[in-house]
C-alpha cells in the first residue's frame, strides 16, 4: 500500500494539517494576551491569511467529496475525472 503526501501550498506554508497546527498556535498566544501590540497584529495577519488559505483547501475538498457522491436524475452514479 502506497503513503499518499499531502500536497503542500506555499502560500499556507506547508500542508494543510500544519497551517492548522500554526493556526492553532498563533490563537493561543493572542488569547494568553501578553504579547505587544505590533507582534499581536503581524501574528493576527498570519492567521487571517492561514484561515482563508485552509478554507479553501476545505472547500475543494468538498466539492471533490459531492463528485463522487453525485447521482443522476434515475439515482445512477455519475463519473467523471476529478480535477486535481
């Protein structure tokens, strides 16, 4: 059985599972409160940044997940390639 690798953006800084990670880091030093206010903003920027990216990683694969699960009008399935 072959390992699949996740694909990595680079605009998210790695894969999916580790902009989340980062995301997650990033919300428990601004929710600990004890950062100055320049490192909050450049830390709340990231974030922003990591959260639209990881969306839309969510919601191709969404839109990958309704492809194969699509039925035609008598309940048959559709096939068609996915787009990668």
């Amino acid at each position: 059985m072959t390992e699949r690798k996740a694909k990595k953006d680079p605009k998210a800084g790695g894969d999916f599972e580790a902009s989340v990670r980062r995301l997650g880091e990033i919300v428990e030093a601004l929710e600990a409160g004890d950062l100055p206010l320049e490192e909050s903003l450049k830390l709340f920027e990231e974030g922003v940044g990591l959260a639209r990216t990881s969306q839309k990683v969510l919601d191709n694969a969404e839109q990958r997940v309704e492809q194969l699960l699509s039925v035609d009008a008598e309940g048959n399935p559709v096939t068609k390639p996915l787009d990668d």
